[in-house]
C-alpha cells in the first residue's frame, strides 16, 4: 500500500475527519488487532468496544456512531463504513491477477476461440467451439468442455470444471474446484429394485456478476437450462440441482442444497446449510435462517423463516423457547393433574 | 433430434395416441415451458394443473391419468410417463462421449495396462499397475492412482482423484471433483492433547453401476475395504468415511454424511443433509427424510423415519405439529394453572 | 506384512500375552471379519461381543477387558488397544509414498525454491516465489499459488489448490480436492440491491501437523490471516470462511461449517455438520454435538452442547424426550381441561 495521511483518505470517501488529519497509514488491519499506521473500520455493533483499546491510527465510523471520551484514534465519519474500507481495499488490493498469455502447455481444441487479453494458464483444456470472451482469465487445471461460452472479464480460479455446454457470464468470479454442469441426479425405479438413468441432456446458465464459492456444485437440468440469474452470490460447497433457478442478487451462504426445479425469487437471504426440497417457489426477498428445512413453497415476497421444515421466524423462536423449557412444563403438567385428583377427592 | 411424429412416439413407447398422430415434434421441454413442436411428460401430480396451458404438442401422461375437456394437446398413454420420457431421452442423447484414444499430454506410468475403445484425455495421470478396462473414457484432469483397477464401460468426468489400491467397477458414472481413497479421519488421541494418526491401510470398492455425484469424497477404510455396493446412487458433496458400507441400490441425496464403519442396507433411500454417526447397522428398505440424524442403528427394514435424533415418522411428524403450537400449549397450562387456584380457594 | 509371532508382537507393544506365543501373524483385520493369521483389536464396547466368535488369531486388548469362558483367541493386553493397533499398522504401512523427484511435466515458475527429498510430480503447478520444504511431496495436478511457503515433511495429495500468500506448515497431510485460500465471502450491499464484492487482500495460515480431508475449503482473510493452529485435524467437505481461526489439536468432523470470523479454542471437539454462526468466541475443550447450530460464543471452557440453537448437552437430551411426547403431552393438557371444566360444574 502505498502511504496516505488521513486527510487523504478522509477526502477520497467524502468523510469527516476527528482527530490528526497528518498521521500517516500504509496498511489495514482488523479493529481488534489494529497496529499504529493502520486504517480500520467499525460497522458491526459487536466491535464497537474495540474503539477504545485499539492501536489503528485511524478508523472509519458511520456519521452517527457515538462517541464518548477517551477515543485515542482519529476517525473518519463516511455513510457506510464497510462499503467505504471496502473502496479503500479495492485501490490497494495486490493481490489482483495482471498476467495474460495462452500457455504452451494449454489445451486448445480446433474451433475454440479466445478474445483479447486473455490469460489461459498451464494444464487448462478448452474444447471444441468453446468462446472465451476478452480479458477473462483461466488459471491452471481448469477444464472449459465442448461449446461452453464464457463472457468477458470472468475469473477462473484453478481446477474449475466446467461440462459440454453450459455458459458463464461476464464478470464473473468461479472459485477452485466449482463443477459446473455435472449431470443431474435423476434415476427411474426399475421393476427389479434398481434404476435407469435419466440422461441429463440440458445446461447450465450463469449469468453477470455471478460469484460461486470454492467447491460449489450446480447440476444441468434434465431438460431446458438450471439458472443462476445476474449478481447471485453463491458461497463454498453449495449443492444446486437440476433445472433450479436462483433469482437476480439472491445470496445464499456455504453448504445450501437445493433440490431439483425449485425457484428461488430475487435478492433472497439464504443462511448456511439450508435444505430446499424440490419443485418449491420462494417469493422475491425472502429471508431463511441458518440449518432451516424448507419443505414447502413460500408466496408471501420478504417472508423470514426458521426451523425444519420452517415457519415464520418470531414464532419459531417463540417455540424453540418453549422447547428448552419443556422438561419444566412436564414437571408443571404433572403437579397439576395431582392437583386435579385431590381435588376431585375433596369434593366427592 | 430427428423428427419423429406422434404415431411414431407412441409405436416407440407402446403408448396409447390420443389426438393428432401426423404432429410433428423436433425437440422436448418441461410441461411448464412447453412449446410447439416439442414432447413434453406429465408424472408428478404438482404438475397435473399444466396440462391444459403447455404448449407442448405431445404430452405423455400414465394410462390411468384423467382428462376433462379444453385439452389441446395430444396425448400418448404410457404405463410410466418418466420412464418413456427417459427412453426418448436416451434415444435422442447428443451429449455421448463418443471420442477415444489416449493422448500424448496423458501420463501412464509402467505396467499399467488400458483396454480396447478407452478414452485417455489430457493431463490425465495413470499410476503403475493400474487397470483401465474396455470402452473407459477418462476425462482430462483426473489422477487414477498406482494399482488401481477400473471397470468396462465406466466414465470419468474431469478431475477426479482416485488413491492407490482402489477399484472401481462396470459401468459406473464418476462426476467432477470426486474423491475416492483419502484416508479415513482417525486419530488416537495422546497425553499431550494432540494425536496420533492411524495409518489409513485399506481401500474403496465400488461395484457395477455406481454413480457418484460431483465433489463426493469416499474414504479408505482403515483395514479392509469401505464398500458401495452394485446399483448404489450417491448425488453431490456426500461424505462416506472409512470403512462404511453401501447396500444395493441405496439412493442417497446431496451433502449426506455418513461417520466410520456404519452399514447401510439395500434399497435405502436418504433424504439430503442427513447424517449417521458410526458403528450404526440400517436395515433395508429404510427411507430417512431431509436432514434427518441416524444415532441408533435401524432394525427394522423399510422404516420411515424423520428428525434429529430421527424416530418414526408419522411421530415425527405429529411431535412436529405440537412444536409448532408450543407458545399456546404454555399459555393453555399457566390458564389451568390459574383455574386450580381459584377453584381451591372456593373450595377451601 | 512381514510374518510375526504373538511372542514377537507383544514384546514391540510391551503388551501381556494370554494364549499361544508362538501363533504366527501376517495381517490385520476387523474384529467382526477376523480371519486365520491375522492380528485385530478391541477398543470400542460395542464390539466386545465379537471377542467369542473372531477368527482372527491374535487380539489386542486393554489391560482391564474381562474375559470369560470360551475365547478361543490369543490376546495381548496392552494400555490402549487403538494406539497399539495404530502403531502396529505404521510399522506395516505399505502406502507410504516414496518416490522423489522433479517431474519434467510440473511447471516451476521463476524464484520458486524447492528444498531436498521432494517429490513434485506431474501437472503441478508451482507459481513465483513459492517456497517448498525438504521432504516435501506434492502429487499430480496440485497448484501451488505464487509466495505460497511448505513446511517439510508435508504431503499434498493430488489435486489441492492453494492461492497466492498462504502458508502451510511442517508435517501436515493435505488431502485431494482441498481449496485454501479462495476468496472470503464478503458483499457490501448497494442502493439498487445489487453488491460490491468486498476485496480479500488477507491470506491463510496453515499451522505445523495439521491434516485436511478431501474437498474441505478454507476461505483466505478480508485482511489479516485466517489461522488453523498446530495439530488441528479437519475432516472431508468442511468450510472455514474468512477471519476464522482454529485452536490448537481442536478436531472437527465432516461438513462442519463455521462462518467467517468465529474464533475456535483449543482441543474442541465439533459433531459432524454442525454450523457456526460468524463473530463467535468458543472456549477450550468445547465440545458440540453432531447437527448442532451455534448461534452465540461459548464462554465455559469444556462445556458440552447440542441442538439448533445449542444449549448444554444433558438438557438438550431431556427437551428431545420431551419433545418426542409431545402428542401425548397435548392429549393430557386437552384432559385435564375437561376434568376442570366438570370440577367447576360441580362447584358452582
């Protein structure tokens, strides 16, 4: 990074500065763990205690973050916070991939095309008629099958494998080990107690600024195409069947498996290991805890949900409340019942 | 697809025509997207309420599926419309491996031997004394290790990584990413609170006509062999530990994880993200729904069960209704509660 | 194996021999699948049943196991029968990797450094400035991002990808399939619904001893390190997202997910598929039962919890009981409604 003052910083997010506008910073660091030449930022409540004992030189705060005596640092006031250290990441982040070139030791099938700028790293097979848009970039041991089309300044982290077929959007980011297009898991019951397999004969389709996790797996559909729509946010080792559907901005967290043909409205919440079961539809915005069971569909847009299956979150917490108390209830239910009984005895 | 007409579909399928037999159809589609000049089946009942919008020109429904008037689609009546369909499938299947060969960028390392008709692809790595049998297709990326043995007729999907000593069998299907011999999780634990590592020195088998779902990882067995047995269908991201063994035609959902050394019967079927602990016996026939948690070994074959711990699931089902109804059976209790004092201070 | 009498066997173990000395050993089995000539153990009481009907010729046994009438077999009691087992199956191990080497299909990119003794083999990919241990050994199709550091001694098995910046210690086993250092899942949400990826500019800490199973990913920081400390064992499909840190010799089982900055103590144990929710602080010596959702830090160093949300253990269990009478519970509440209503009839 290189080193700015914290006016600096102050006037390239429009924030407001309290403290020493000449103290200089040339790193980030967590508000815990801050160290003297570092920028931080608060945005959780969780982390507002660390104001007080951390060592960054300057942190970034909402506008109406309160302040009481006794803050050693100086801060910078910005509308959001996250997004504003997030913009300061983004100017310094090194970590971004300059390289470009088709490798020697790449596979390149006949009728494959590649635009301008691109990076095909060693071990990278693309096969036939596959489109690779500019300046997307493929690292090593990624495999792109027959007639997959990718758009331009897509990521390809290393070992992607991506099946005959299917098609990536533009600016997307796949992480390592996604499997793209693999076949869908639909078998019919024979008479002698096993299965015929169901050729699995449609795609995939990914659209803009998609972003999937490391290990991620997204079955194609038996016919027609599974769908992730633009701006879906996929996290690790998500399972997503065939013929599903994600909506537009939808995020869902690590280790959510969605069976087949359900469809999942736009900008929904989805928590970690989440289970839908198939042929649901789930409103637009809809929100669901974390390990819920989602086994019917939900209609009302903006719905929060929890448990397995799952209901309306408020009373599902209400129950599961109660569900701590229960051996107490029993204990109560008990004591009443040989209350009854004497008093029944008494009144005979 | 060739062009067929609806006479010829239902010579094909022994179905029954009802309609247009010199409709022509070019192309298959789902009942909900149905379009002209496509075939389009009917099987589970949440889909029944398309029959009168698709747009499908052929439609195959079961024998006994019933008609009312305003449909303008043609029929064919099958004895199972998902398995015609999949027949149709098959037949007109353009997504076959049909190319063969062994490339020059594969590496086979001494004394492994392939059969006639393989497929070798690029960068694909063949430890020594490793097997391939007749018509194998190896897909790039995938690493096949020393003394491994593979089946006639088995398709590899790209990046696969097979341990030494491993066998596969006839006529399987191994999607991306899939793990097959990583050593099982055992550690014995020492004084110092850290562990000791048991050598892993068993192996996998798989059977016949296995398929395994994208990024599933099988472990080795600490002695003696984890096994899936002929016919089993394993879906994406499944976890096997060591030493498990998988009965006959056992179909298993997505992200299942089952702990070391438990057996499962044949014929099982198990819902997605559920989870067995070890050392558990599970008859056959048993059926365990979505996310459910097996802690006690299962005698009974074709039990249904539900929850975590899971028991019989109309019970589960039932206990499940009075969870959600917990909030009123508190407030009903502390009523009755408040009856009992009155009526006691009447009758005191 | 080479052959051994029990004789011999005992004396390496310091184990009590009980039965004939001179019974010749040349394998290891089950307990359950005992076989003439082999050597087995019995640690787990659920498998004391076996100790009458194996046929394996010697089993190890703890010094306290109580024997009766009718064992057919040679035992050899020892302190801890598993680590017994465990060390007999290390002096036999043939699964050991031996070769070494640089393999001519590997790409070694510019000031990258290799100590002595390793093994890198074909389709690896070792990028600027990496830093490999002696003794090292790295299977097929492994890549190994630029400024990536290898402890000796460590084994990365075929197919793992590590990006740019991470470390890994000594003496770690690194199964296939493992991704460390993907991006950590971060999204600032924007006015028109859509998100602005958060830049993950921070790196993965991989401490000495630590194993990894198959197809686990661990997500690289936002900044600072995301840290598994020595010893640590991690099971197959795991997700550890960004800022996590994993305390010494703690031991998580398969499909555990922990959200991104959840800090973990020392010697945990975590059940299988258990889900953490981000920003927690677990104590030392915690252990979590299987499916377990921790949705709040765990303060009490060597608590026991379980559910989802998880509470302590003993009254988790009593709450489930509970939960499984909850018709009958119902039926009883609706009955002693009635007797009240009869009461206050009578009384009035």
């Amino acid at each position: 990074m290189m080193e700015y003052t914290a006016r600096q910083i102050a006037d390239i997010l429009n924030g407001d500065l309290e403290g020493d506008p000449e103290i200089k910073i040339k790193g980030f660091s967590k508000i815990e763990e801050g160290k003297e030449g570092t920028i931080s930022f608060i945005a959780n409540p969780k982390y507002f205690k660390y104001i007080h004992s951390t060592k960054a030189s300057v942190v970034l705060v909402s506008r109406d973050f309160k302040t009481e005596n006794g803050i050693n640092t100086t801060l910078i006031r910005v509308n959001d916070a996250y997004q504003a250290f997030a913009k300061l990441l983004a100017l310094q982040n090194n970590n971004k991939l300059n390289t470009t070139g088709v490798s020697s030791k790449a596979t390149i099938k006949e009728n494959a095309k590649a635009g301008k700028n691109v990076l095909i790293d060693d071990y990278v097979y693309i096969g036939k008629h596959a489109v690779i848009g500019d300046n997307v970039k493929i690292l090593p041991h990624s495999y792109i099958g027959d007639n997959v089309t990718i758009g331009q300044d897509t990521i390809l982290h290393p070992g992607i494998k991506i099946y005959n077929n299917c098609t990536i959007g533009q600016n997307c980011v796949i992480h390592a080990g996604v499997v793209i297009g693999s076949d869908g898991f639909g078998f019919a019951p024979q008479t002698n107690n096993n299965y015929q397999k169901i050729p699995q004969i449609g795609n995939v389709i990914i659209e803009d600024n998609v972003e999937i996790g490391a290990n991620t797996c997204i079955d194609r559909a038996t016919i027609g195409s599974t769908i992730i729509r633009k701006g879906v946010k996929l996290d690790n080792l998500i399972q997503i069947a065939h013929n599903c559907e994600i909506g537009e901005n939808t995020v869902i967290a690590a280790q959510v498996g969605i069976a087949g043909s359900t469809k999942i409205g736009k900008e929904c919440m989805i928590g970690g290991q989440s289970g839908f079961v198939g042929h649901l539809e789930i409103a637009d915005r809809v929100k669901i805890a974390a390990q819920s069971g989602i086994s019917s569909s939900i209609k009302k847009p903006g719905q929060v949900v929890q448990g397995a299956p799952a209901f309306e979150f408020n009373r599902y917490q209400k129950a599961y409340v109660c569900f701590r108390k229960l051996p107490d209830l029993y204990d109560k239910l008990n004591e009443l019942e040989h209350e009854i009984k004497k008093i029944k005895k008494e009144t005979d």
